[in-house]
C-alpha cells in the first residue's frame, strides 16, 4: 500500500469500517457536502449517500444525544466533532447517559465520537486543547489517543467495532505531518495496549499522541550521549496499559511521563501513582513529568512554544535522572 | 550586628546554587555592593555583591560546593571585628563538585569512619523538601525544646510549605544539642534548623561528606580505598526503592556501600557493585585521579614482591602481551613524531566548568575525551592514519574505532569505543569512562577489545615528557599522551613582540607504521591535532 498520512490513515478506517458493517454511519458538522472540515470523510457521501453521511446543525450535545439513540437502535454511528474542544459542549451527554448507559440500563451505546485535538498550529485557547483527562476520569468510556498512522487506522475500526462508548482523539498537528506505509491487508489494533515506540536502557520515556515525537528527536539527541532512552506510546488512555508501563520501569528504573496535556489532572500524575503502586522498588529515581504548563494554550507561536514541552525539557530531565 | 550572606535565588525555578569562587577572603574589608563571590546556576553564572560593608568574618560554604537558596554562606560583621574560628565545612555539600572520586583497589579497603565536623559531632537537621517544586518552608512549631532527649523518627518539628504542613520525624536519635532557626522563620530546604547529639557548639557542623574522597592528587597513585559511607553520621541513607530491594534480597548493608549518586546517593550500580564484590565495602566505577588519564593505573595490591633469584612463570595475560609486542615492532617500521601543545586553554576551561559539568552531566570531565576529540577530528582529515596495511593493499577503515589503554593491576588491555566519530563531546567522555571502568571490572565484550582503528595511551600519569609507544597491531598508528606541566613558553604577540609566558603544555608522540604513513602525513596529522586542541572551539555539552 502506499504511504499515507495519518488523517488519510484515518479516512481509510472509516471507509473500511462503513463498507464491512451497513450499521456503521458518520455524524457531523460539514461531515457530508462539504467531506469534512479536515477533509476525513471527503467522498464518503457519494459512496455512501446521504442517510449514512448525516450532516447536523451546530450542535454537539445533538451530535452525542442522536447518535446515542441510533446506537440503542442497533445502529454504530460514528460521530464528529469539528474540534475536540467543543466536546464540552456534550459532556453532560457523554457522562451521565453515555458511560452509564450498559451499567444503568444494560443497554450498550456501541459509538465513536471523533475529532482532532491539540495544539501546535497557533489554533489559540478554543482550538487547540488536550480535553481527554475529563473522559479518562468517568467510567464506562474508553479513551483512544494514536500518535501514528498505522495506529490511527487499526483503533478506529476497533473503535467502531467495540461495543462501548468509544471517544477518539486525533492530533490535529499529526494529521499530515506524519506518513507511513500501512500494511495491505486488513488489520486492527487493540484497544487498551501500548506499543514500545524506541527500545531503549536507561531512562523510560511514557508519552502518547504528537509528543512521541518529541521523545523521539529527544532520544536521538540523547543516543550521541550514550543515554539509550525507551519510549512507550500509551495509545490509549482508558484503560491504561498498566503492565506495559510496569515493564518499561522495571527494565530502565528511570522514568519521564511526557504529554501535552496540562500538568495538573494530567495522566502523568495518575501514571506517578501507579508506579509508585506497583512498581516501587524498581525506582532508582523519582519520576519526572514534562508537560505543558497549567494556562490556557496561547495562540502567540512564541508563546505557545514556552507552553507547551519541548525537546531540550525532556533531554534535560533525562541529563538529571541518569545523573541522580 | 552581624550580616549573613546568603545563596541568593536567581530565577523563580531555582532551588540551588553552587559557589564557584570567592573574590574576598575572611579578614579582608568589603564595601557594601562590592562583589563577594561568585555563582553557577542552571540558568546564569553571577557575581554577587555584598548586602554590606564591613568586614568578612567568616566563610562558611567553600568553593565548589552546591547548596540550596539562601542558605548562609558567609557572614560579615563590623570593620575590624574578630574572625569567627576557621571557616566549617561546607553545609549540603554535593560532592559531585569536589575532587574526582578515590580509586579503589577492590577487596582490602574498609571505609574510614564517617567525617564528622570539627566541633565534635552531632547531625544536622534540616528542613525538608515536601515537594518537587518547593524551595522553602516555614518552621512553625518545635515539639521538643533543647535538651530534650529524642528517638529517632519521633515528630521533632511541624512545618508549614506551599503545599502541604507537616509532621518532621528526627532523622537520629539524641540529645536535641541546637535549634537554629524560630518558630515562624520561613528558609530554604536544605537550611540547618537544629543540631541533634555532638558538643553542641555554635559551629556549623555539616554532614559527613558523602561518598566521594576528597583526597586524589593529580598524580599517579590513587588514594586508597572506598570515600566514607553515604549516610550522616546517624543519618538516612540516600538510596531508592530499588536499591533498598537489592540490598534487602541480596542482604546488603547498606551503611557499607558508598554512593556515587546525586548527593552521596547509592545507585543501582553501586549496589551492584557491591553484590558482585561480595557485599564488602564497595568499590563505586573508579573513575582517574589524574585529570588526564582515564587509564590510570589501579594502585597494585600489595602483594610480595618475588624472591630474588627465583623464576616465576608468565601470565597468560603477560605472555600474549610479549608476543604481541616483538610482533608488532617486527611488522611495523616504528617512527615516532613528537609535539608540544599548549594546553592552556583546555586547562582553563577544564577548571571552570568542571565542577557545573559533573552535576550537569553525571560525568567527570577530564582532559581524555578533548584528547579524543581532536584526534577524531584529525583523523578524518588525514584517513590514512585511520588505515591498516591487509596483504598488498591499504585499507582506508570506514569508521574511526578508538582504542584506550587501559591499564590493570593484572596487565593492560585496549577496549574500543567503535563509531567514535558519531559521538559528541558528551558522548566520548562517557564512553571513556564506560569502557575503562569495566575493563577494570572484567566486565568488556569480546568485540569490546577488537576492531581498533587508532589509539590512544596514556603515559603521561607518571610524570614522564613522553614516551613512544608500540603500535597496536594491525593499526597503522598509536598516539601517546605525555604528563601534562608547566612550562616557560616563548610567546609572539600581534605585534611580533617575543615574551615569556608560563603555560599548560603537554607533549603527544605519534608513532606510526611507516610502511603506511610518511613523515608528511604523521605530520600534517599532528599539526592539525595540535591545532584543534590549541584554539578549543568545541561546545563540550
């Protein structure tokens, strides 16, 4: 198969998904006429014609509200979120009817809700958030985050197959910056697995969406010191890969949890605690967390910059564990 | 009224500082905004003025030393007051700042009793970091007065910060000697806020300087043994969980391992260490006392020397060595090339940055990985002292593979640091210490000890000018590094004007195949060597 971008990747899932299963359909703002703000379902509604390729007013609460009551119907919709920010728009929908709906009623709500999140283009405040740790923080929802291609493509046809309410969050800054070959054949990727993205020994680098690569440019930076760093790409959120994470800090015993997301309610804290659960003694050094700093994202690009981490934090903080 | 001088806090994010060099000494007058001393930070290099005029009475925090903001570092009293007594010991000191850490011969050292501080004794207790980013706290109650007897862990003092109040549990158990600093005071952590045990005299008492010795001298022989234990005297042992597993799976003692960490710490490899020694006092990756060689020799155990007149048989290790070395001056038509190069600037720089390098860098910085640099750099001008005569032809190596002697009590063996050129300043300077640390440990991978393209040997340690070494066969060049000294040196200025000017001098001897390698080559190769070290431009990380 060709390269292709990771939205390409993304469109390719749909598409795949929507021939397989007559169930699946897509849901949102400017999804059908106008193939998508982003262009991921350009061309869809003339494969698939316009009652599966749903345009709908400006309204997010109605996107997450309609298609929870097609997906009680039997029915697997897809939905979009023009910018993942706006989900707040829906959280009341997504908390208390969504997550609880096989828990309260035994009704399962098999849907996506998709979108592209976060920063890095200069979107400013409303655009250019990280929103998942809302979501990652209610149960009964599972919470997707692909920093690459090939994962992008295998998570949302396992999303769209997966029979929980499933919320997707592209990185809108990954979306054609990133290329690669994807396999021919059909496949999937699990939900709830992280993936080793750099082997490495001495410092563990856990990460996920667009900072993968800015763990990755700093571990290349690192190698010409002789510090091997190991990066672990989450690729989802919830559930966390708990093993994963307490196997990297048992063969490294140093670690840096990495992400855009702000500081405070980040998963670098909730990752803190679990190591310091379950793999304590295989510290040699406290664990570090390289975030964005707690303030709305600015749009100045300078500013923007000094908010968000960047490739020399995570080679410092990496300088200071190996040094400890 | 006395005046305290502190360890001023230069950016919101620092928490501490390391005092690189004092401008005035205990005696002398200072005038108020006057510079007193000066600082290395994470983000800036200052010098600090003084907050008054008057004179420096007493020094407390040395040069080198790291400690945290505001921390009293000296104290300036009235225009011709007394002098406190001698200056203490430095307080939170970071060894990693001092002096290169002591080699050690492996099973028969103990380690000294842990310093304690001229005025008799006693532990510190200080003020706790509660959090990452914390860098002060407010002292609020004591819970003991002085003369109190106290247990160890017993709730000594609460303490309010930005993020949490808290209970602080005595680090030792005693006598409560001193308490420092008041009910409401607000100081950094790290700060001294009470003395527990010791004769309780108003000297700063600072903790046992951990791990590293003070004592290597620049010259040959390392000083003996493993540096003081990691913990304080009655103190915590720095470690961490997973050290602590080791220790408990492994039934280590802690209390006899020292730390090579951050702050004394023991690390991982230091438990290690100390597991495959046989949980005896440790012997942390010695790392040279010579500033230039990373090949220093491990002081010989003393083992008797033979009886005169007897015939002890050859090692392996010393057989081979003789074979390979008629083999090699049998092949090669050795010539040896020697060059004077001025050193200074090296020197310099080495001195000014050397103690912020190892606290950055975990890594000690000697003058091997700029030796190596520029002999890298003249390498890839001048490939063929890269390359090896095989049969008719001449082989042009791909990769420059730098071997570095290494010398051991048992012999002498040559690891290789393969792709030297695809490391930078950082990277060179930890694989030498890499590679020569487990070549001592016996701990080198046999493809570890082949493939050299060139090398590097170190003969300088024992005070020789230079020597001429042996080439390391199928090389076609070794290059040995003399002792490193001072010299009257004949220096021209801009305007043609001769003067005598005393500098750092070093003298290197390229030996060379000259089967390969002409005259012209060895020396173009030198010049361009003794250039790159000579006008030091490199960024060293």
């Amino acid at each position: 198969m060709a390269v292709v971008t990771y939205l390409e990747a993304i469109r390719q899932g749909l598409w795949e998904e929507m021939e397989r299963d007559p169930a699946v359909f897509v849901m949102g703002e400017d999804v059908g006429v106008y193939g998508g703000a982003f262009k991921v379902t350009e061309g869809f509604i003339n494969r698939f014609g316009p009652e599966r390729v749903v345009d709908t007013p400006i309204s997010e609460m109605a996107i997450a509200s309609a298609a929870y009551g097609a997906s009680l119907t039997g029915m697997r919709p897809v939905g979009e979120f023009q910018f993942m920010d706006f989900i707040t728009s829906a959280h009341s929908q997504i908390v208390q009817i969504l997550a609880k709906s096989n828990w309260r009623w035994g009704a399962p709500a098999p849907m996506v809700l998709r979108g592209p999140t976060g920063g890095g283009v200069s979107g400013g405040p409303f655009h250019s958030q990280n929103n998942e740790m809302a979501y990652v923080h209610t149960p009964g929802l599972k919470v997707i985050c692909p920093a690459t291609a090939r994962d992008a493509k295998g998570l949302i046809k396992s999303a769209v197959r997966d029979n929980n309410p499933v919320l997707f969050f592209e990185h809108k800054y990954l979306y054609r910056r990133i290329k690669e070959e994807l396999p021919e054949e059909e496949y999937t990727i699990p939900i709830g697995k992280a993936r080793v993205h750099r082997q490495g020994k001495h410092v563990s680098v856990i990460t996920y969406a667009a900072t993968v690569y800015v763990a990755q440019e700093a571990a290349e930076l690192l190698a010409k010191e002789g510090i091997e760093v190991e990066i672990l790409d989450l690729r989802t959120l919830l559930p966390l890969d708990r093993d994963a994470i307490r196997e990297t800090v048992e063969k490294t015993n140093r670690v840096i949890v990495l992400h855009e997301d702000t500081k405070t309610g980040g998963i670098a804290g909730e990752i803190a605690a679990i190591i310091n659960e379950e793999a304590f003694d295989f510290l040699d050094a406290p664990i570090v967390r390289v975030t964005s700093l707690d303030s709305a994202v600015p749009f100045s690009p300078p500013l923007e910059k000094a908010f968000m981490p960047q490739v020399e934090d995570v080679v410092r903080a990496a300088r200071r564990l190996v040094a400890y | 009224m006395p005046t305290d001088v502190v360890m001023p806090q230069m950016g919101e994010s620092i928490t501490e500082g390391t005092l690189t060099k004092w401008l005035k000494k205990p005696g002398d007058t200072v005038s108020r905004d006057e510079p007193l001393f000066e600082i290395s930070t994470d983000k800036v290099d200052a010098e600090i003025p003084s907050p008054a005029a008057g004179t420096l009475l007493e020094i407390k925090v040395q040069e080198g030393a790291t400690v945290g903001i505001n921390t009293v570092v000296a104290v300036i009293g009235e225009a011709g007051g007394a002098a406190a007594p001698a200056p203490a010991a430095p307080k939170q000191e970071t060894p990693k700042a001092e002096a290169p850490k002591a080699a050690a011969p492996a099973p028969a050292a103990t380690p000294p009793p842990a310093a304690s501080a001229p005025s008799g004794g006693g532990t510190d207790v200080v003020m706790p970091q509660m959090g990452e980013s914390i860098t002060e706290g407010t002292l609020t109650k004591w819970l003991k007065k002085v003369g109190d007897t106290v247990q160890r862990d017993e709730p000594l003092f609460e303490i309010s910060t930005d993020k949490v109040d808290a209970e602080i549990p005595s680090p030792a158990a005693g006598t409560l000697t001193a308490i420092k600093v008041q009910e409401g005071a607000t100081v950094g952590i790290n700060t001294v806020v009470a003395v527990i045990g010791g004769s309780g005299s108003a000297a700063a008492s600072a903790p046992a300087p951990a791990a590293k010795a003070a004592a290597a001298a620049p010259a040959a022989t390392p000083a003996p043994s493993a540096a003081p234990v990691a913990a304080a005297a009655g103190g915590r042992i720095k470690s961490s969980p997973l050290v602590r597993k080791i220790a408990k799976d492994n039934n280590l003692d802690l209390g006899k391992i020292s730390g090579t960490g951050a702050s004394g710490r023991i690390t991982k490899d230091d438990a290690l260490n100390a597991l495959n020694q046989g949980g005896k006092s440790a012997a942390p990756a010695a790392a040279a006392t010579s500033a230039a060689a990373p090949a220093a020799s491990v002081a010989k155990p003393t083992s008797p020397a033979p009886e005169p007149g007897s015939l002890v048989p050859l090692t392996k290790m010393r057989s081979i060595i003789a074979q390979r070395m008629v083999e090699s001056k049998r092949i090669s038509p050795h010539v040896h090339t020697i060059f004077k190069v001025d050193m200074t600037r090296i020197v310099r720089l080495r001195e000014k940055e050397k103690s912020k390098y190892e606290q950055r860098n975990g890594v000690k910085l000697t003058y091997m990985p700029f030796i190596a640099r520029a002999a890298v750099a003249a390498l890839r001008k001048h490939a063929i002292v890269n390359a090896s005569m095989e049969g008719d032809a001449i082989r042009y190596n791909r990769n420059i593979n730098l071997g570095i002697a290494v010398a051991l009590e048992w012999g002498l063996i040559v690891p290789v640091i393969k792709q030297t050129e695809e490391r930078n300043f950082l990277g060179v300077a930890r694989a030498i210490v890499d590679v020569a640390d487990r070549a001592r440990n016996k701990k080198l991978a046999p493809d570890e000890i082949s493939g050299g393209t060139f090398t590097l040997t170190n003969s300088g340690i024992f005070g020789e000018q230079f020597g001429m070494p042996i080439i390391n066969q199928p090389q076609s060049a070794i290059l040995g590094i003399g002792g490193l000294s001072k010299e009257a040196v004949v220096m021209t200025d801009k305007e043609g004007n001769d003067t005598i000017a005393i500098r750092s001098v070093q003298y290197f001897s390229l030996g060379f195949d000259h089967r390969v390698i002409d005259g012209a080559d060895a020396g173009k190769f030198m010049s361009d060597f003794k250039a790159y070290l000579e006008n030091w431009a490199e960024d060293i990380g």
